[in-house]
C-alpha cells in the first residue's frame, strides 16, 4: 500500500425529508444565492418550490440559473461567473444531477478569479479560492455531491476536461433517495454504469497488498449490481435507490483511491466521445470499458481473477487464469446488457471518422492510464474494438 493523505470536508446528509434543513445549513454563508438547476425535472418534481420555500425562510435574495445540460458547457459557467461577479453573491446552491453540481463548482472556482476559467483546466492554474457550494443531489451516478472535481465541456473546441482542487468540494451535500425516484431508466442506468466504472477505475490498480481497498470495492460493486437490477425493474423501490445512492457516492469520494494509484484512461477515452458527439457519460463507458478490460488484462491477471470470482462468481475449477479473467470480462459486458446500457459506438451513432482526433486530444499531455500506458494506437485499439 502507498502512503496517502485524506481530508473530504464535505458534509452529508442522507435521508428522506433532509431538504427541510437546508435553510439552516445556508445561512451561515449569507443571503445572496445563486440557484443553478438543469432543464427542468426539479420543477416537474415539486423540488423547486421546496427550495424556494427554505430560500424564503432566511430572507435570501435568489439569483437563478437554469437550464444546465448534461455534459456541462462552459458558456453556461460563464453566465454564472458573471451574475457572481454583478451580484454579489454569497453562496451557490447547485440542485441536480452531476452536470448541475459541476456547473455550480466551476462558477464557484470563475467567480473570485480575474481570469478566464477555463485556466483552470487547460494550464493548471491553481485555484486560490472559491465561493462556498451546496448540493441538493437528485440523480445517483458521478459522486460529484462528495468530491473536488468539476467536469465541463467547451463545446466550440470540443473538449471536456476536468478541473480539480479542496477548494471544489461541496460545504454539504443532501442526498434524499427520494428525489432519485424519478429518475428515468435510461439515466438510472446511466448512473450505474458511471459509478461502477469509477469503481473499476481505482480497482484496476498495480498497487498491491490492499486487501481493505479491493473488498471494499468489490462491495461496492456487488451493492451497485443487486440494487442496479432491483431498481430497473422497481423504478421507485426506495430502499434500492438508497443503496445506489450511498454506493454512487463512496465510489467517488477519495476512500477507495486511498494507497493506491488509480488509471482514469477509460474516463479520459469516454470525455473524448462526449466531447465530439455529446452522448452521455455513462453510455460511452459501457461501451468503453470491457474493451479497455480485454485490451489491459493481462497486465495483472490476478486482480481480474478476483474480479471474475468475487464479484460475479466465475467457477474457476479446470481454468486458466486467462479464461477466468475474460469470463470475469464478459459477465461485466452482459450485466451492461442486460440493464439497458448500449454496448458497440454503432448503437451511439459513432463510427470511425473522428478517431484521429479523438486519440489526439486524449494525449495532448501524453499517454494516459496507469494500469496499461495508453498511447495513441492503443486507444485507436480500444475504440475499433469499440465499433
Ligand atoms: O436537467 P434536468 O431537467 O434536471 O434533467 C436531468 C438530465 O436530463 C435528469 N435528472 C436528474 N435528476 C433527475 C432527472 N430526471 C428526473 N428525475 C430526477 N430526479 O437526468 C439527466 C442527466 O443529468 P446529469 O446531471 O447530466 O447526469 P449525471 O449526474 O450522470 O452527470 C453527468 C456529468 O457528470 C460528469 C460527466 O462527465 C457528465 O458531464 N462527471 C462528473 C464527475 C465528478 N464531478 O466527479 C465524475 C464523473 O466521472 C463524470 O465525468
Ligand atoms: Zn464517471
């Protein structure tokens, strides 16, 4: 195990009926609220009026920002620096899925900078400071309601990149499985998938001797499989939905990267598919992610053993390594099936065309990954086997 260092400031509340303590976790920040939401559902929801009831409740004057889409754009980060900067504003209150907490840390981070924040992203700039962010959570997927990392798209350039630093951590986060009921099939999955490849993410690891960390993934991915099919087929089973929600966040909070070096090459292979054709985050790593298994495996085929027998009880009895580990592989690809997710780039209206400039910019700084380095041909490897 590597040394490491863990601080997540972030404070949670779980539960139904938790909205009702938001006025009294914003106040201390002040009154003056920039309110960023999505394009619509927490208004369909009846979400909107109780945020507003509590926004009342301490006498706040409410900026809002709506329409937020999913694959965050940098326009709409720049509309909320500005009414920051014009306003005054105190404190940014983000409700809503990922895309809607990352929008509201970015302008966070833009709005006590004098600079362009996309800065942040291409050159590194150090973030120095940022208003305080609160997250209403309504979609179980990113864990971006425990986590410093903001992902947002410039879509003249066609780049989604991330920016991350302390300062990005939300103050609080409120997680209501509730308010994930409404949650359609196609986003629920793509939330399953997210938070499972982020598992894998940190899995896939040539760390070794981290017993704790590999159980406490494999528990994570079994409680993300048991209640992943449980609410594909019961839409509003709360007690699955709360399973999802608490495995969606410790997926991606910091605990499972403690000691070990994490690969992120698969994430960075799928912002690229976003970036140039705008699908969803958690459709393209269901396509990307068994083939980056297939095409690394055999870089440690003892963890993929374990994944194979662990987590989806492969017999390994009269088999090789190798053939456990595909097994292991396989049974990931017909899970992603079998829930809904898409599994070839054809089904996602992608094909070979932009692959030059895919794996360009996916190397820009160099190669990716840790597990495998990944240079250009081996991510045109990946995708072709994507198709
Ligand atoms: O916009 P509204 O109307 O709210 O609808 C949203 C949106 O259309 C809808 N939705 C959310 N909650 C709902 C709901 N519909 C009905 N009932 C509810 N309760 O779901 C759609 C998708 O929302 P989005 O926020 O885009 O989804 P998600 O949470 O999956 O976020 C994806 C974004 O996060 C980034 C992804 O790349 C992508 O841009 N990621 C962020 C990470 C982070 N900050 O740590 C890490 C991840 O790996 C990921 O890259
Ligand atoms: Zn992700």
């Amino acid at each position: 195990m590597n040394s490491f260092e863990l601080h997540n400031p972030t404070k949670i509340l779980f539960g139904a009926g938790k909205v009702k303590q938001l006025a009294e976790l914003i106040e201390p920040y002040g009154n003056r609220i920039l309110f960023v939401y999505g394009e619509g559902s927490i208004k369909r929801t009846g979400l909107y009026d109780e945020v507003l009831v509590q926004l009342n409740g301490i006498e706040a004057s409410v900026y809002e920002l709506s329409g937020v889409e999913p694959n965050p754009k940098l326009s709409k980060v720049n509309e909320g620096i500005e009414i920051c900067k014009q306003e005054k504003i105190d404190f940014i209150l983000a409700v809503g899925g990922g895309s809607v907490i990352d929008t509201g840390k970015a302008i966070a981070a833009g709005a006590l900078y004098n600079g362009n924040v996309w800065d942040f992203i291409e050159y590194r700039a150090v973030i120095r400071d940022a208003l305080p962010v609160g997250a209403v959570l309504t979609l179980a997927a990113t864990g971006s309601e425990m986590n410093s990392g903001a992902v947002i798209t410039d879509w003249d350039r066609k780049l989604k990149r991330s920016m991350v630093s302390k300062w990005l951590f939300p103050k609080f986060s409120i997680l209501d499985p509730k308010l994930t009921l409404t949650v359609s099939p196609e986003q629920t999955v793509n939330g399953i998938i997210d938070m499972m490849s982020h598992v894998f993410e940190q899995y896939f690891s040539k760390t070794t001797d981290t017993p704790l960390q590999e159980r406490f993934a494999e528990s994570l991915l079994l409680t993300i499989i048991e209640n992943g099919e449980k609410v594909i087929t019961d839409s509003k089973n709360y007690e699955a939905r709360a399973n999802l929600l608490l495995a969606g966040t410790y997926a991606l909070n910091g605990t499972l990267s403690t000691g070990v070096v994490s690969d992120w090459s698969s994430h960075s292979i799928e912002h690229e598919l976003s970036a140039y054709y705008d699908i969803a985050h958690g459709k393209g790593l269901a396509v990307i992610f068994p083939n980056w298994m297939k095409y690394v495996y055999l870089e440690r085929v003892d963890r993929f053993v374990q994944y194979a027998t662990r987590v989806w009880n492969i017999d390994p009895v009269g088999k090789s390594d190798e053939q456990i580990a595909l097994e292991g592989i396989e049974a990931t690809r017909t899970y992603f099936k079998r829930i809904g997710a898409p599994t070839t780039l054809r089904e996602l209206g992608v094909g070979n065309e932009k692959f030059d400039l895919m794996t360009e910019a996916a190397v820009k700084f160099g190669p990716i990954g840790t597990f495998k380095k990944l240079n250009k041909a081996d991510i045109r490897s990946i995708l072709e086997s994507s198709l």
